[in-house]
C-alpha cells in the first residue's frame, strides 16, 4: 500500500478520503488540519464512519517526509509552494488541489491572486493534471497541478475544436453554473444556506481566477492565444458544474467534422463520455463520479457550435481527477477507486 | 370593480388571482379551468384562502362577453386566437399569456410552435406587451400579447444597446437559467422532483420558441436584423430567470455609453432597477415582485459587454406582467396591485 | 405616520422592514447596525430597493428616546433586556422578537438561555405577544414579548384542546420541521448550505430553548402543568414550520368535540386558516404571508389527535406577528400591512 | 456469475442496476419495463453509460425460469404475488421490494392495500427480509419480502427496546421526513418539483400502508401487541428518510440500559453505526448507502426515549438492503458491493 498524506481537511480533503477508501493500493497515512486536530476524520465527516481510521493531526512536513510517498495539498492559494518545493526535495511526490502551479505565468498568477509566487522555478516542473491531455507528462512528474473545477468542464469541452483548428479563437463565450461546494467549508455569506437556495446569480463577473486557467490551456490546444469571456454562476446545489460554451464555427466546418474530432479525441478515455446526438449532459448523471459527460450541438446556419459539458466538481473537478493522476503518476490502473458510477435520482 | 375573467387554471392563472386580490379596482369574476371544474379556486390552491372565493367553471365563451370586461389568457399555444377574435368582436379586451399573438410573422410561428396560426389577420391588432417599450400602443389595444418569460428578461437588458447601436447585432450569445414553475403545472417527466433537484440542465437546444420572440423584438429595437443564439438552463427552484447576455461592443463605444443608455432607457420605470456597478442581480431579490433587475459589465479590453437580468417568471414574466399591461389598458395607475417587494429570503 | 425604530439587521429586520414598507400608518424612522454601518438598508437587502431609504445606523439609545414611539427589538438574548427597561422609562413602547420577555420564571430563563436576566422586575409587565390568546393584554402594554417561531406554531396548535380539557397533560409530543432562516444571518456551519441541503436532522434534541416557552403557554391554556416533548428538524428550505403535535384524547372525548374547539376558538380569527377535514397544511400555503393554517386528525380507536400546523416562521413566527402586535398596541387595525397570501409555487 | 432478473424500471430498479454493477458475483441477466421496451437501460438511466449494457424488455416469465436464478421484483403492489408463485415453482428465488409479501395477514394487507391477495398460501414462505432480525431465516428461503422505506428504519430504531422490555408497547410516536424518490417516477402532483420545493408537508395521516407493517414487526420483537402512531412527512429533497420515535420508558429502566440494548443488538452489524452519545443523525451521512445511523437520547427526568434514524429510501430502504438480502441468500459476503460510503457533501 502506497502511504498518502493529505493536507487539508475541507471538502476537498473529505472526497479524497472517501474516494481513496477503496483503493487497493493506497492507504491514507494522514490528514493535517487547523481546526480538528485530534479529532478523528471520520468524526468531522461522520458519512466516513467505518471507513476512516484517520485522526487529524497538526502540520508537520518531516512527518509527511518519513511517511508517505505522495502528498495531495489541498489548500488556499499561495500556501502550496513553499510546501511543495521541500517535499519534492525530500522526493515526496505531490499533487496540489490548489491554484499555486496552473499558471505557467507567474506574472497572471500574481495579478489574479493578488500574492507573490513562492516557488516560481518549479512552474516548468509542475505538470498540468488534465490526464486526458498531459497523460504522458503526468506519468513522470514530482508536481501535479491539479485543474481547477471549471477549467476541467472547460478545457475537455473546448480543446477537441480547437486543436483541430475548427472553430474561432474569438468570441468564445463560455457559461457555467455550479453547485456550492466549490466554494468550500469555510464560512461565508455567499455560502449561507439562505442566501443561495431557490435563488440564481452570476459572480466574479469578468474576474473569477479561473479564466486565465482556462485561456492558458485552450491557447496551448489551439497552439495560438484564445480569447475567452467566461462567467460562473452559482445554483442552489451542493455538487456539479454544467459549462456551456459557446464557439463560431471557422468557414467550411461542417457537423460531422465538429462530432468526429470529439469521437477521435476521446475515443479511448474511460472518464469522458460523449453523448448521443440530441442529448445534453445532466449534473445528476455523473454526481458522485470522475465522468465528464459532453453534448454538441451545431448550427450550420449561424455558423455556431455550442458545446455543453457536466461533471461533479468535488470528483471530476477536484479529488476524483487528483486521485486519477495518482494513479498514472504511480503506474496503477487509471479507474482504480474511480470506476463508479454516478448516484440518481 | 372591473370584473375581469381568467381561462386557465394553471400556475400563472394562480399567480393572477393573487396579485389581482389586492387590486383596488379589478375583480376577478370568474376563472375557467378544465379539471378543476366546480371547485373552489382557493381549494385547488389553498394559499388563496381568504384571498379568493371564485369557483372554477367550464368554459363559457358567452359567459365571458355578457360579464367581463377583460379576458386573461393562459392557455397553451393554439388555443387562445379563435377565443380572443371572439371575444374582441364583443368588445372585451384580451390580454393572452400564451404565445399566438407574440410573434408578428405567422410563418415563423407555424414553424415553431406547429399549428397553424388561427387568426393572423390579428397579428398586426395585437400589441406586444412590454410596457417599457411599447407603453403607449398598450394604451388603446384590444390585444395584448404578453411577452414570453425568458423574452423579457432578454429583450429588457439587451434592448437600450441595440436600440442605441452600441453593440454589434451579431455574435450575440443569451443564457438563461430558469426556475421550474415556467414549465407549469401539467405533469411531465422533466418538471418531476427527482428530475430537476440537485442538478442542472440545459434544454431545447438551438430550438426554443422564444429564440425567433426576442430576435423579433431586439431586431425591431435595433432597427436592423439582430442574430442571437439562446440556450435556457433549469434550476433546481421554483421561481426566478437569470439571464446572461453577452454582446460585442462597437468601436469606439465606452463603458459609460452603455451605461447611460441604461440609464437614459430606464429613467422613469417603476419596476426596472439598474443595479450599481459591480453588483448583479441575484434572483431572489425579485422574487414574487414585479421587478427586473439589470447588472451591467463592461470588459473594454476585450470590448465585451455582459449585461445580466433578473426576473420573477411568474410574474415581470408572465401574471405581473400582464396586470401591468392591463392597468395601462385601463388607464390606471401602472403600478396598482403590483407595488411590493421581492421576498427574501 | 408612527415612528418605529428597529434594533438589529438580520433577516427578522429585512422582514420587519419589508412588511412595515406597506403600512399605512408606520415609518421606519431608523435601523441599529454593527456591521453595517452607514449602509443603506437597501443595499444590505436588495430586494427592498424602492422600498426603503434607511441608512443603517451605529446604536444610539437615546435617538430611539427621542425620535420613535415604537421600537422593534431583533437582538440575541441577553440584549433586549436593558435596552427595554431604558426606552420604557422614556415612554418608548417596545416588541421584543428576542427570548428575554417569553418565559416568566427568570430561572428557568436562566437555566435554558445561561444568562443572568437583566430585568427580572418586567417580566410581568410584558404581555406575550400572541394575538390569539393575549389580545386584550396587549392592547394596554408597554413591552411585548414576541413569541418565538416553535412556540407559536405549536401553541397555536394544542391551545384550545388544553383549554378545554379535551386531552391529556402528558405524552404529548412536539416535532416541528423549520426551514434555516430561522437561525439567522450569521454565520454557522449549520446554515452553511452544504451541511443543510439535500438532508434532514433533528438538532437541540432534548434541550431547545422554546421547550419551556411551549410548556409555560400550554400550562397556562390547560390550567395545570403541561409535560411536553418537543424535537425540532432542519429541513432545506428558506421558510416555513411544521408542527406535528401527537397528544392523547381523554376518556369520553370525540372527533366533533375537538373539531368544535378550534372553530370556536378561532372562528374569528382573521390569521388562523383551519383546514377541512382531511386537509393538512403545507409550509407553501403560508410562504411569506402572516397566516398560521392548522389541520386537524382524530383516530377515535387509539384515542389520539395529530394536529399539524404550518407557520412562515419570519413572518407569524417572527417579523408578521411583531407588526400584529404594533397594530394590537396602537389600536390600528389588526390586519394592516398583514393582508396579503403566501406566495406559491 | 449469478444471473439475475428486475421487473420493472423505475427508481428502485435503476439503483439495483447501480449497485449490482459492482457485484463481483451477480449480473443483470434482464430487466422487464414497460415503457421503455428495447431502450437500453442506460438510456434511460444515463448515470449508468458504461455500467450497463441491459436493454429494457418486454415481461416474458419464462424466461426469467430460464435464464435466471434470482428475481428482482420492483412492482406496484398486488402484481406481484402471482409472478412469484410461479416464478418459485420453477425454482427461481424472488426478492420482492413491493408490498405483496411484508403483512402476514391477508386481511391487513387486503385493508390497507385495496386489492385482493392473490397467493396468501405463500404468505408464511416468505421471510421478512431485515437482515439485522431475520438473517437465518433469510439464508434458506425463496421469497424475501424486502420491507418497506419508513419500516426499515423504524423497526430498526426501536426493535432493540421493544425487545429487551425496556419500554412501554403503548403510546409510540413516529414522525418520520422522506425524501420524494420514495414516490417513485410516475408522474403525480405531489411529486411535482414546483409542489414539493421550499415546503413541508405531512401526508397520508392517519392511513399509510407502512403502519401496520411497522406495528407487525414492532409486535413481533416485543412478543405482544405493539401500538404506534406514525406519520409521514415530505421533504424537499431527493433521497433520506429520518426518523424519530418517541417512546416511553418502563419504570426502573435507565439510560445504560437502553443505550447497552442497541450496542448488543448491533455489535456484529456491519450496516448499523449506533452514535455516540450527542450525535444525532443526518440523512447525508448515509447519501447513496446501505448504513442506518442511530442517535439515542434518553430524558429520565420525563421518562422518554428520543430514537433517531437515517436510512437513504433507495439503499437501506429497497434496492441495497434487498442486494444485501440476495447476498444473504446465495451465501456470499453480505456487504459485497455495498461496502460504500454515502456522499457527502
């Protein structure tokens, strides 16, 4: 059994737990924490009752050192890369839930997170944890960036088009509505629960730090700069992101071209599974799971492509897909402890 | 009193009578319904108690002439023109919620909604009924096409810009995320509890009925024909459309442009509040009201504009609206029975 | 126009504010804030733009003594009572929606709320502020205890079996389901939408603090001590109460005679809807509205009664009663501000 | 590889399909529908894309006698008894999830049910199939009668006391919240998302078909009448039930005593997780698994018991506990694929 430390106790660090309990290779060795310290894990998230021995314990990186061989931080901003530089030091592998190695820019990850890069010389090392697009880099590295929620929804619902240079690299709208753990554990008004239920709105409005994640990747798809507008609403859910994005399709691009490069791109992937003409994703139908479901729908006529794609984004979007890299980095199989479906109704 | 007649029985229809039962000088005087014959109207919904002793009857188009003065419409699509031609030939004004009046070519109309249009020769009668827009044709109609739900909220934030020839009239992409009750109360799969809680969809892709309604009318207010792709989204709640619109600025177009073209636009409405800049509507604050709320941003850089709306579906989106459109029709204050307050939370 | 003051800014505030914005003869003169200081009340509640122009202001004792002949107390234990016995000496009526004048034994106050009570002495001047019961009273006071959201669904439910010795004194058990606006705006975990969603759980299971407030009224209405076993539920919705009350019908007692005494006891009662046989409340029947709607079962054979009621705890559970009672206390009419329906779907 | 058939493809159905996806030892030889012959099940279902290859059929008994070993039964009550007498003739084992086999009593069921009971012959062959009371029983018969959602629960709360003597066998209270996939997905008013959101109601009061069952089995385990009053309550959300029994303790018990009944009878219980002392039960903790969490409170000073407990309707209460049944039944593991944690958040 391979030892695993987790740093963090949120939503994030629960669906780890959870999702790593039945792995059969993997043995979670500890979980760090500010707020529960010795409190058992499974006492904070009583769901994990009998399924979690762990108790949560102060920070403390030589432990991490001595014991594990792969660490998932799963933390705020700018607290990963001091972290991450010394355990990759000591050859302790990580993978960071966290924004601090997405940006390949360490000049945008400062204007948008507004703190100072702490370990901008391992950006190069760290490798973008989408396995549907970096597998092989995956494969090798010491550092996984792990993708953002709705970079993940994005990204797998776009690149396809533009790798293949189908559609403009302007004027891509792009539209998501997500559930409310994404925004975590913490307290904070916009998380209350009556101040999201039976209501909808739009937020971070031209300014969430996920755009620039999501115009990184898909320039580097499109192998030139791709300019997005993108918006995040919240819903009253707990799970899921639906993303619908919206594209011009370029002169003489035709349907069956636009069906083809998804059929291509992901004819071998177990997690993303690309529904049938005249069907569009539902969030219920991959809640709980690592899939991501993509629709397509063209219209010839206005020239336009809209590509709508759903996934869980505490599985999928987070420690289902990290718990994926963990899985290539150490050459398992790559369904082990993912391959669930999602629970409905 | 003006006595008022109400065909159908539905959730708008349900809607109209409580907002009617604080009209100073509306009463309404009977409601037809087909399964709900015989019962009192405020059995069939218990809130109504103590707000409405009506009992529901059969349809009596007779009934109506001899009685009212007004006939509200809710009916599905098709069924309202033969009634209405009717009833206006007797001198009783009409205010349909359905769709049969809404669009001016009967040939689009056939198209989406396939049936034949009964009554075209009325198109160019009705008015459709946006009071921001159309508040002085209201004034002297027979007709009142009262708008579609996801219509109004598109057509109110979008209308000032194209009207003012701010933004281009292509490439413009409207998302709407809609509460259930806008699918009604007839039993269907897709408004089945299990269905919709805890997820999100969208619906009707590349092919909802009220795409040609708000191209008609941001076409008409732009003078010029305006291209939209509009995708709708369904929300786990009840009540509320958020609707997000993106459009390209023209050149040279400032951010206090668009602005003041809200501004100037909405002056002296009642019931639509520009909200400040950096704040977005947030569906509960309209909820049970009669109010749309705009939120506008303007990204100069990428020379975008956001324009975001939010409404109440069952009411700025269909019954509020309506009494709205019928107290101008009667010379009324505008705002009779329809002064009151979202209810949040 | 009678200026009212209001001390505190959470959702009982925003409810206060937003019914008193419709009444005829009251003004909200000023709002206490600490943490909102110098906001306008509309922009920390959005929903009331058009409806109010109070700024929120820091507290100021004095000003209330001064400026207002009413205040509205919305404060957390402990709080009101000081402030009470200050305005009272100035001639300052006041309505307290906190705890601090319900119970009448200041050690039982003591024991549930563990707090010393500030003023002791005016506890037999408050009236408790339930119209239905207490109407007479409160007409003449000068501080009325405003009874919390359980208490009033529940008294309102078993008073007049107890009144009339219909049943019996023990066994009788209390099992309300709320929705979260009734814990308030501030932050918790419990409230944090991901704990509540999608779930339910009984919480305070033995030691709610409205335990003795139901036991104190009910013992009244019974003449004798009543023994109660009362359980609330975290339901998730924004509003709304049910109460199921189980009590135990005495020797010889029958269905008519029960029936007979909540039509008796209610037959003029303006917000006190009891259903017809057969019919049970739901919370959405009295969403947003000051009703409180009550349903009634007998079965003969085991000798029981179930009697269900529902409430819109901000509304006849809180803020709606408190304007009930202004208008009780300054002889307006009773239903001012009040006569509206709830809001469905 | 067991083969196994379903009939029927309602909610029930589909989270048999989910769980026996990870039998190692069980395949879904067939499903039986109605409405969606020659749709593969995962069309219908499109959680399931990559878990099931079914394609939905059209009934054909005797196949199920040649194809399979074990039945499935997912009926509307009263159809299913004759299937099953003939499906156990030919050898195949039924586990019925209906209702058609729980009440030993033909006159019950034929009271409660409405219908004439078409095999009561078989009535004494079928095993009440709760593992936690009947696993002998269950090993060697060929009809399990797989208890109802609210039964499951409640028997399992309060067995242990009824049992060990400890409390009274009169005067118990159980006010038990669903969620609504328990009413299935046919289509109904009450299940109409618009009908159950943002409220709470009690239904079938006084009348539901799970009393005589709760009552049957309570009886049962205190080996002499058992009387209860329960009462159902809906609850906006999809999947849970909790349930609280309120009963009275018999003189001299104390709190170890109730407290020692549940950690005997459950000692060995790998699906029952009795809390800890001040932790009471969330439906969440349980989301999409087969546990039953307990919380027990005991008031001496009253002389009550507080029982507590959380099932998800779909797991514990149907489709997982009666996999856990089949388990039982062929000898295998009895957690085998229903060894998952529930979902949260």
């Amino acid at each position: 059994m391979i030892p695993v430390g987790i740093i963090g106790d949120g939503y994030t660090a629960a669906e780890l737990v959870r999702v790593l309990s039945r792995h059969r290779r993997a043995r979670v060795a500890t979980v760090f924490s500010t707020e529960n310290i010795d409190k058992g894990f499974a006492e904070v998230y009583p769901h994990l009752l009998r399924f979690s021995e762990v108790i949560c314990e102060k920070a403390d990186i030589d432990k991490l050192k001595r014991e594990c061989q792969v660490v998932f931080l799963a933390l705020p901003h700018g607290l990963s890369a001091p972290i991450v530089r010394e355990l990759i030091g000591s050859g302790v592998r990580c993978i960071d839930l966290g924004a601090d190695f997405r940006l390949k820019d360490p000049k945008i990850y400062e204007e948008y997170y507004e703190v100072t890069h702490e370990a901008p010389e391992l950006l190069d090392v760290a490798v973008y944890g989408l396995p549907e697009i970096y597998r092989e880099k995956i494969r090798g590295t010491m550092i996984v960036a792990n993708p953002g929620c709705f970079p993940t929804g994005a990204i797998l619902a776009l690149a396809p088009l533009l790798k293949e240079g189908l559609v403009e690299t302007e004027n891509i709208v792009i539209d998501s509505k997500t559930g409310v753990s994404g925004a975590g554990r913490s307290l904070k008004l916009a998380s209350h629960f009556c101040e999201v239920n039976e209501g909808v709105k739009a937020y971070s409005v031209g300014s969430h730090r996920h755009a620039p994640e999501i115009a990184q990747e898909l320039s580097f798809a499109a192998g030139q700069e791709v300019e997005i507008t993108f918006t995040p609403h919240l819903i009253p859910m707990s799970r899921g992101i639906l993303t619908t994005a919206y594209v011009k399709l370029r002169p003489g691009v035709t349907e069956e071209q636009v069906r083809q490069a998804f059929a291509d791109q992901y004819a071998d992937e177990h997690f993303v599974r690309v529904l049938p003409e005249g069907t569009y994703p539902h969030t219920r139908w991959v809640y709980g799971s690592n899939f991501v479901d993509i629709g397509i729908f063209v219209d010839d006529k206005k020239r336009r492509a809209i590509i709508i794609s759903a996934i869980d984004n505490l599985n999928k979007g987070a420690s289902g897909q990290a718990v994926q890299n963990f899985n290539i980095m150490f050459g398992l199989e790559e369904t082990e402890a993912l391959d669930f479906a999602g629970i409905f109704p």
